[in-house]
C-alpha cells in the first residue's frame, strides 16, 4: 500500500514538474503571419504589444525585426525579414526558418483578428509575469535572508505588482479633443458648486485658496522655508484643515467620494506623531504647545485638551512617521490608503529626509531627482494633489534680502523643474527679532521697535511658481505659540500682491 502511495505522490510532482506557462503559440503564429502579409497589421498592435510579450524565442525576434523594418518605412515580408534572422537553421524536425515565414504568411489570418490575437498574447505575457512574481515570493520567503525583513519584502512585491499593472494597462494613446472638454466643464461645473468656488481642494486658508484656487488633483506642490519659518506649522494647518472639512458623498458603485475635504495621509519623517498631533491641539485649542509638554496648564485647559481630541478621533487624517522612507516604499503606503481608507491629499515632511533607489554611493542631486519625478507620477497616479516640504540652500542667509528664491531650492533643479507650485514661507519677524539691539538705549533701539511692530504676527508665502495661475505675495498672520497661520483680519493688510 505504501508504495502505491508513494507512485501516486511521485506521479503527482512529475505532472506538476511539467505544467507548461500559459501561452498560446497558435495565436502568435496567426498575428505573425497577419503582420508578413499585410504590415498594417502590426499598427494595430504596436502601442502595447513588444517583442519580450511573445512565449516563442522565434516569434520575439520575427515580431523584433518585422518591427524594426516597417518603422521605417519598408515593406516586411518573408523575404525581406529573412535576412535578418537565420534563415537555414531548424525549426522542428524538418523545416528552415525561411519556410516557417513562408508558411506563416500562406496561412495568415484576416487583419481584422490582428488587435484580438495581439491582446490574447498580450494577457498570457501578464500571467506568466504574475506567475514568475509569485515564484520570486515563495522563494525569498522560504529563504528568509537575516538583511530582508517580511515588511520589506511585501513592499518589495507591491512595487513589482504595481509596476506590472502600470505596464498592464493600456489607457491608449491619444484622447478625442472633445472629451477633453467635456472633462474641463465637467471639472468647472463642480468648481462653480462647491462650497468657495474652488477647483481644487479647500486648504481653509482662504487669502491662500482665492490665488490657487485650492489644491488642483495630480499637482506637485512644493512648500520650501529655512527652518524656523513654520513650513510643517502651515503644512499641519492645511493638513488639518482638509481632513476636519471631510464631507463623503457616496458614490452609485457604493464606494465614497469627498464633497468638501478630504482624507489625508501625512508622511512626518521629521517629527514623531505625538509631536505633530501636540502641534495640531495647541493650535485648534489655542493652549501652548509648550505648557502642553510641560504639563503646565490649568484644568480649563486640560478639559479643552479632552474636548477636542474627541473631536479629533473622528477626522480622517493618518501619520506615517517613519524616517528615511523610500520613494518605493511610500509609493506603496499611499497605495495602501487610498485603497483601504481612501485618499485626496498627500503631505510629505521633507524631501530632504527620504531615499531614493540608488546605492549610497550615488548623486545625491540624482536621488532627489528620482525622488521629486517619483512623487509627481504618484500624484498623477492617485490623482491626488501632494504637499512636499523641501529645505531651503544656506546662501539665503549670506544675502541682505532674505526673501527665497527659487535658485535656493536645495540639492536639484528638479524640485522646480518637477513642481506645479512653489510656495515659500517667509516670516521677517524671525530675522527682525534676531537683529534686536542689545541697548535699549541705542538710537537704532526705536527703529527696531517700529520695524517689529510692523512684521510682528505675519508671515509671507510666497507663490513663486504656478502652472495655473499667477504669482505673488500673500500675507498671512502667524500666531507663533499655537504654531497657527490664518487669514489676517486687518482689512488695511494688503493681502496679496501680484508680481
């Protein structure tokens, strides 16, 4: 009986030792043999079918020098390909290359089954690659290499299978002018709707938001300061903002959309979580987030604290707080998100502090580059706009006018180049501050007084590029001790000035 068993288990793996990877010769045979008699056929396929799609070594390289040929603008036929690929070798027991493309073409299929044969080769190239990422986790994981954690090795898999179904759908090529139209309409319609006649989403700043029209889905937006000017307080305030304006709107399918809002996926690679959320109830509770470490607060206070932190846990706002992130691994976080939970925008602290792909030995003006090219195929991807933070070059300081440029932006011209919007913060307070007297009596003491009181509680941002608007000024007020920019009420403030 055992050794029934033991034949049966052995038949068992041989079969499975031997089951073949989908592919389907015949068809490739027929869109061949389409393409040798009529060439028109191989335009019907070329935008999403290549040479590496075919299962047969043969068919990959007819299909390679068919293809080269009549890019060019001759004719491809048996013949004329024939030179190209050797000719008297064997296929099969008692064929030559040369006769096989004969044959080919003297049974050829219709042009019209050509896209059809083209897609059905096309499907079993993906499964073989789908089968081929599978077998690459069953190994690695029976492996268990000490340097590869499972963490690392799922976000290693997700990237593989995104970047197979990136390459896996085909959008196709050129979009009528009339539904690109009728999508701009569409989009302006729910401008004109929504609650501020935004285009974009909401920041809650709403000086900010009459310039930029919110934040437009799939935008880059850079928000670069030195440090000390408050660029992750704005980028909180924003951040916040959104996510405590979410109001869903269900969808037909059941899934849900958001009206006004949105949910909101931080990624602090500088601060903690628990740093970020004090930053977040001292500005909404106007406690110092100081006294809130410090625990020196009244019980007034201490109940505000509980108040909004209930508040708070119903707001669609996530923390990822891990330093030195990967582009390819936030990639796969956000992915996670929006699938999971939903996402509209993407807050990233600071670029500076992610990795890129590269070895450490390499630019790191390249890995930045990588980085920034990364983020806005993720936005566009997503199509969710993506709030960058980014350092500023230290020759900011060297210079009389501390006002940023966009030469400053550090470590790549990609940061510019790749960035839909460049805003800066700029608060002249903190160098005023800094430049104080140190005698009272001084006669300089009275102007530095003045000069004080003017910049005192405000802060600039400054739009310094925008593919869908103008540039300028705006001019906000900054309330330092709860870390919060808002609108100025002073309506003598001239609150933006156009360059």
């Amino acid at each position: 009986m055992n050794e029934a068993v033991r034949k049966l288990e052995a038949s068992a793996n041989e079969e499975q030792q031997y089951r073949e990877a989908p592919n389907n010769v015949e068809a490739e045979q027929a869109l061949l043999g389409a393409m040798l008699v009529n060439n028109d056929a191989f335009y019907r396929v070329s935008d999403f079918l290549k040479p590496s799609h075919f299962y047969e070594p043969l068919h990959r390289k007819i299909f390679e020098v068919a293809g080269d040929i009549i890019r060019m603008g001759k004719i491809a036929n048996p013949v004329t390909i024939k030179t190209f690929l050797p000719a008297d070798e064997k296929v099969g027991a008692n064929m030559t290359v040369s006769q096989y493309l004969a044959r080919l073409a003297a049974e050829a299929v219709s042009i019209i089954n050509a896209e059809d044969y083209g897609r059905a080769i096309y499907d079993l190239a993906l499964r073989r690659a789908l089968i081929s990422i599978g077998e690459d986790v069953v190994n690695t994981a029976y492996d268990s290499p000490l340097d590869a954690s499972p963490q690392a090795q799922i976000e290693e898999t997700e990237r593989k299978l995104f970047e197979l179904a990136e390459t896996g759908r085909y959008d196709g090529g050129f979009q009528s002018f009339n539904d690109a139209v009728a999508l701009a309409i569409d989009m302006a319609g729910a401008a004109f709707e929504r609650d501020g006649h935004l285009s974009g989403i909401a920041t809650g700043i709403n000086s900010l938001d009459a310039k930029m029209g919110g934040l437009q889905r799939s935008d880059l937006i850079i928000l670069a300061g030195r440090p000390g000017m408050g660029k992750t307080s704005l980028a909180t305030n924003i951040a916040y903002n959104i996510a405590a304006a979410y109001d869903p709107e269900v969808l037909p399918d059941g899934s849900f959309k958001a009206k006004d809002g949105g949910v909101v996926g931080f990624y602090s690679l500088e601060m903690s979580s628990e740093q970020l959320a004090t930053r977040i109830i001292s500005e909404q509770t106007e406690v110092s987030s100081s006294k809130i470490r410090r625990g020196d607060i009244t019980e007034a206070d201490f109940e505000k604290l509980v108040a909004c932190s209930q508040m708070m846990q119903k707001v669609p706002l996530y923390i990822d707080q891990t330093g030195g992130i990967s582009i390819a691994q936030l990639a796969a976080r956000a992915r996670r998100l929006k699938r999971q939970r939903g996402l509209d925008v993407l807050v990233v602290d600071y670029v500076q502090l992610m990795t890129g792909s590269k070895k450490s030995g390499e630019n790191r003006v390249q890995e930045v580059t990588e980085i920034t090219t990364g983020l806005k195929a993720l936005g566009k991807e997503l199509n969710v706009p993506i709030i960058a933070l980014s350092q500023l070059s230290r020759q900011v300081e060297s210079r009389d006018d501390k006002r940023p440029q966009l030469s400053d932006l550090r470590e790549s011209g990609s940061i510019e180049q790749d960035a839909d919007v460049v805003l800066f913060v700029f608060r002249e307070e903190y160098y005023v501050k800094n430049a104080e007297p140190r005698d009272p009596d001084d006669p300089k003491y009275a102007e530095w007084e003045a000069q004080m009181e003017k910049v005192k509680g405000t802060a600039d941002v400054i739009i310094a590029k925008q593919r869908h608007g103008p540039t300028g000024t705006v001019k906000l007020a900054f309330q330092a001790e709860f870390t919060r920019f808002a609108d100025l009420a002073d309506p003598s403030f001239m609150q933006y000035e156009e360059h």
